[in-house]
C-alpha cells in the first residue's frame, strides 16, 4: 500500500471525530421511589459502556502513535490526506511498505467498531444510546485489569520487535551465486559470494539422447502458454501475511494422485481395479450421479476456449463423421471458430478437441495428478456429438482408455480383441467395418457420471441416441510403457557396453556374408556357412543380455516420461513455499527490490513431486559423462511442445540428489543434505540452484531477511 493511501485510510478514519463524547452522562434527575432502582441501572450501564470506549480509545492511540513514528513528516492525520503530498523517514528514504502495511491492517480491522462508536448522533436518547453499545465483558474487575496489563506488555514488546526489524530501509540487493565453506556450517543462512553456479542448465535439440550445442549455460525459453504455474491470489508485492501461518503436509504426490484415481472409480477400489481389471477386462460403472464429473469440462466451456483462443484444426480439433460405413475427417485449414465449427456441428458431425488440457485448469490439475500415480503421461481427449450421430468407425486404441460422461447419453459397444497379436498392442488399429468386427461383448448407454474402461486392443465404438447430444472426455494412460518399450531403450546401450568388453562382438562378419541371408540370395548361399552364422548370431544375443541394464533402461523411460509430462500444477499454499510465490521482488512505486531471502541451514526442503524430475547419466558432447536433472516444471501445456529441459549437475552431487529422492516425502534439512557431500560449498549451491529453478518446496513460506 502507497504511503499517501495509508495517511488516506487514517483521515478518513478520523474525518467525523470531535471532542464530544457520545457517552457522556446524561443530566438524568434521580428520583427516590419505585423507578430508583430503574434509573441507577442504566446510569451504571452507561457508566460500563464509557469505561469500555476508553479503553478502545487508548488503543486507537496506540496506533496513532505507531503511524506518526512511520511518517515523521506528518504531525496530525485528522487534517486530511489531501495536505499529504509524499511521506519520507528522516534519512530522505521511502518507509518500508511491510510496516506501512502491518500498521494499516491493524485500522482497517477497528475500522467499523471506531466509525460507529467515535462518530456522535445528535438528537440520541438514553436509551438509544444503550442499545447500540457492544457487549460488555462480565469478567471481574480485577481479571479485567490482569489481562489489560497482559496486553499492553504483549502489545509493547510487539512494537518494540517490529520496530527493530524494519529500522532500516528496504535497499536494493544485486543478485549473487553462494558460496559455502565447510568452516559456515554451523551458521543460520548460506553465505555469499561470488563463485558462479555450479549447475548448468540446457535444453536438448538433438532429441532425447544429446544436449545441445552451446546451450548449457543458456536460460531456458519459456513462454505464456506454456506455464502452468498460476500466479499466486494475492497480487501485492508484499509477502503474503498469512504466508506465516502455513506449512505443508508431508503427503506423496503419488499418494495425492491415487486419491484423484479413486475419485474416477468411486466405489470401486484402486486395488481391486488393478486386480481384476487392469489390461484385462472392461469396467463400466453407471452412477446414477449426474453431477459427478460437472467441474471438468461444459459444451459452453468448448464454446468459450473457441472465442478466447487460437484453437487450430488438426493440431487442437478435430470435425469428424461417419455415416454409411464411412469415417471422414473434415478439418479446414487455420482458426477453428465458432461459427464454422458449431455449422459443422448442426449437420451431423463430431468435434474432438484434442488437448482440453491445455486449456481448462480442472483437467490439467487431474491429469497432473494422476500422472504421479502412472509414471507416465496423461492425456485426454474431448468428444461432443450432435444427437442421433456417430463420429468414428470402429476401432481400437494403444491408450488404457477411462471415458467419463459429462452430458447427453451415448450408445457404446464393445468388442474383444481378435487374435492375440490384438492384446496389448502397441500401435492403433486402422478403421474396421462392421463385418470384421464380430459380435459385441459389451452393449451399454452411458449417462452423465458413468465410467468406461477399455483396456488397450479392445475394439469400440459410440453413437447418440436420437433425443440426446453427448459430451465425454477420454482419459488416457500407459501409452508406450511396456517391457518392449523399455529394451528399446535399454539395448543400444547395452549394445554400446558388450561392444566395448567383448572383440567377439567386433570380429567382422564372414566373406561373401550377403549370399547367405535375406531375401535377395533366395537360397543361393551354402547351407552350413548359413548355419555358422545362426549360432553365432544366438551366442551373441546370450552375451549380451548380460549386458542389458535394469537402471539405464528406467532411467531412459524416466527421460523420457519428463519429456511427456505435463508441469505440475501447485496449490496456492505450495506456490508460496516455492520460488514462484517467495522471494525477492520489486516494490510498487519505489522500484526497490524487498522481501529478499535465503536457504537457512535449518530449512527443511523437499521435491516438488515425487516423479518431477530425474538424475540421467549420459555422454556430452565432448564423450564425457555427466550428470543431467531431466525435470517437468518448465515443460508446455501441449505435449511435447517444448525439447527437454534439464541442468548439468556436478558430479559430486549425486549424493545430494538422491538423499532428495530417498527422503520423500518427508522434508530434509539443508544442513542434512550438505553433508551428503565432500564439496560443502557446491552442496550449497546446488541445492540453491534446485529452488531457484523451482523443483524444491519448503515446509513452510522463508522469511524476508533483515536489511
């Protein structure tokens, strides 16, 4: 708050004070006799109600005094805010706004009681006067008196605290790497210094598997789109005051995302689903609750994201039909709007918004959410069908599918896979007629706040009935996460290890090699000269399992899921134990930059989730190992919209990592994680480095430091 609205908010305050007291004791003529009893009841009423102003009127002038010590260059606030031009301490500089703010939010809170008591009604009879008095306290005199003494100690040594901490100025603060000696330990915050980072950061745009070139040390892009991150409610520059009273809960993300699973399968339990169901059967649970997926997604809300987005066909929506066995897409190029999109709509066709999540915040803080479960990505996909329609062809998915119905009815059928390459399958299918696809196994119609789940290779497909549109959103899970994909990953390098241990692996094949295999030598090549070359070819494959590593093959998966992922999403109470929502920031007005804090050797951090970032040893480009932090924070909305993020971490801090990741989700001293380390002082800077790129929480919001 400016200084001059803080001298506004007191003059009005004050504006229609004067010296009358409107309690003051009415001239009332005591008269002996029945009504004597009467009149000395309200004159003691009275009498109770003055001594309760007075004592409201001393702690106005406690405050008073308070806002006259934070504007020396002001001698009387009821002369109005209009004769306040700019308030300065003595120095020449502007009062810290933290003050100004405490000082304010103490008379805002008296604010109705003292306008309502302090202003005098002309014209007030007695008993007016009695009926709009407070409550009195019935506590006896002597209690009373304890507990004000109490109160003006506690008040004083309030001041006298609040005072000390803000005597001097806010000041600008250039911003510096820290250094930490071994010899600091033992101290509250982490000293400074000059050394620059020891944590390099890059964004890969070779793929997957190497950095890019000359872009270690280079910020990563960020852009509006792509943050998920909500800017925390309260817009002061200030730190929040009820930022001191929070302190987070030492629950797992993973455990968070179970709860929102649960939620999706409502009576079903987790466990009995993974069970019985999981990759296996279908699950349709009809809830008779037509509200339960409401906070979701609306057709309204679809008309909305249209207007205030620039929603493109092919890569956010989809207009598709299918009518006499015949599926059709029927996108147009460019902006999907309204108009055009709600014509196609009227005539028949279905609209698939490809990535709601991008837009709408429920979705993103569910899918977020359950992605900590999965280890994998979460999508989904929006289906809004006119009535009487049907947008695809039969077909089946390589998702783990969960279909909640928000709006209208829709007919589903569903079909086991066919053959047994159809189970699990990797990739979808292309579109089957109706003759290939067999008798159906399943025939239902769901209605708002029932469930669907199709396991992978289950062939399906949906159309309104002929009085109801629908809406449903499709969750989808566990694409590309199976054994196959994880030696995918896992046998090149375990290639590159066998090749460098075994000569066998390096011996060149046999002369004349191309005459004995494939297609082209159809049989030309010698029969025992082919049968050599099996033998060896299986004797290989032997050795090199040997070589195939469980650890390199999760963590190329792991890369891969930070890649996929969306960023998470975080509570306002996480925002202001975070980077995002603590810290330095400028004051509005003065340009100074206040509230600056600092890792203390007693804070207590964790990560930020549980699967939002991973530890990667990989080659450089220079075919040297490092250590690489893949992490999700600063990953897009859109999948894949943006290469991986990670920073280059110094070799000495893997300890320090993983005594992160073994601690979860409990939170670990600073101290406890430096000692992790041989280095202290690049234990230091990288835990540093890890909250100021947002992938560690604090217990509790840090404390501004003082000046």
């Amino acid at each position: 708050m400016a200084p001059v609205a803080a001298a506004t908010v007191y003059s009005k305050l004050f504006a229609n004070r004067t010296e009358t007291d409107p309690f003051k004791k009415p001239k009332t003529k005591i008269r002996k006799g029945k009504h004597f009893k009467k009149e000395m009841k309200k004159i003691r009423k009275i009498k109770k109600q003055k001594r309760v102003l007075n004592s409201r009127l001393k702690n106005e002038g406690v405050l008073l005094k308070n806002l006259k010590e934070t504007f020396p260059g002001i001698s009387n606030f009821e002369k109005g805010a209009s004769e306040v031009k700019t308030v300065f301490d003595p120095n020449g500089q502007t009062i810290d706004q933290a003050k100004i703010d405490r000082i304010i939010k103490k008379l805002m809170s008296k604010k109705d009681v003292l306008l309502e008591k302090l202003t005098p009604t002309k014209n007030k009879s007695k008993s007016d006067t009695s009926s709009i008095s407070p409550k009195v306290n019935t506590t006896s005199a002597k209690t009373k008196k304890k507990g004000t003494d109490k109160s003006k100690s506690v008040k004083a040594e309030e001041t006298s605290k609040s005072d000390k901490q803000l005597k001097q100025p806010s000041k600008g603060n250039k911003r510096s790497t820290v250094e930490m000696s071994a010899s600091s330990i033992g101290g509250n915050q982490l000293s400074k210094g000059n050394k620059r980072s020891t944590v390099e950061m890059s964004a890969s745009s070779k793929g997957d598997n190497q950095p890019s070139k000359g872009n270690k040390r280079s910020t990563v892009e960020t852009s509006s789109s792509s943050k998920i991150i909500a800017k925390p409610k309260n817009n002061s520059n200030e730190t929040p005051q009820s930022a001191k009273k929070i302190k987070l809960s030492e629950e797992s993300s993973e455990e968070q995302g179970r709860k929102q699973f649960q939620w999706i399968l409502g009576n079903t339990s987790v466990d009995s689903f993974f069970k019985n169901h999981w990759e296996k059967k279908v699950l349709h649970i009809a809830r008779k609750e037509k509200t339960y997926y409401n906070n979701l997604i609306t057709s309204v809300l679809i008309d909305e994201i249209l207007r205030d987005n620039f929603i493109e066909y092919t890569k956010n929506i989809d207009i598709t039909s299918y009518v006499d066995g015949q599926r059709e897409t029927l996108n147009p190029e460019g902006r999907a709007l309204p108009q055009v999109v709600w014509d196609y709509y009227q005539n028949g066709c279905s609209v698939r918004f490809l990535n709601p999540q991008t837009y709408i915040k429920p979705l993103q803080q569910l899918n977020a959410s359950l992605q900590e479960l999965f280890g994998s990505f979460v999508g989904a996909n929006t289906y809004l069908t006119p009535a009487n329609s049907q947008g695809f062809a039969p077909h089946y998915d390589d998702i783990e599918a969960f279909i909640l119905q928000l709006e209208g009815r829709k007919a589903w059928k569903v079909y086991a896979p066919r053959t047994d390459p159809e189970q699990l399958p990797r990739y979808s299918s292309p579109n089957f007629t109706q003759e290939e696809i067999g008798r159906p196994i399943l025939e239902v119609i769901l209605e708002p706040g029932d469930l669907l789940y199709l396991p992978r290779g289950f062939i399906h497909q949906a159309s309104t009935v002929p009085s109801h549109h629908s809406l449903h959103v499709t969750i989808s899970v566990y694409q590309k996460t199976a054994w196959v994909d994880l030696l995918e990953k896992a046998l090149p390098k375990a290639l590159q290890a066998v090749a460098s241990a075994d000569v066998e692996f390096r011996r060149g094949l046999p002369i004349g090699y191309l005459k004995q295999a494939g297609l082209s030598p159809a049989g030309a090549g010698k029969p025992a000269e082919r049968k050599t070359m099996e033998k060896t070819l299986r004797s290989l494959v032997t050795k090199l399992a040997e070589f195939v590593s469980l650890d390199e093959g999760v963590d190329e998966m792991g890369k891969q899921a930070m890649h996929d992922a969306l960023p998470p999403v975080l509570s306002d109470d996480e925002l202001q134990c975070t980077v995002f929502g603590n810290g330095m920031r400028i004051s509005a007005g003065t340009g100074q930059v206040i509230n600056r804090t600092d890792l203390g050797h007693d804070t207590k951090v964790r990560l930020v989730r549980a699967n939002a970032c991973r530890l990667v040893e990989e080659l450089s480009e220079e075919y040297k190992l490092e250590l690489h932090l893949y992490y999700t924070i600063d990953n897009s909305l859109e999948y894949r919209g943006k290469e991986p993020q990670f920073l280059i971490m110094p070799a000495g801090a893997r300890p320090l990592i993983r005594a992160l990741f073994e601690s979860y989700p409990r939170y670990a001293s600073v101290a406890s994680l430096i000692r992790r380390v041989e280095d202290k002082e690049e234990g230091a800077q990288v835990t540093r480095d890890l909250w100021e790129r947002g992938l560690l929480v604090t217990s509790m919001p840090l404390q501004p430091l003082p000046e």
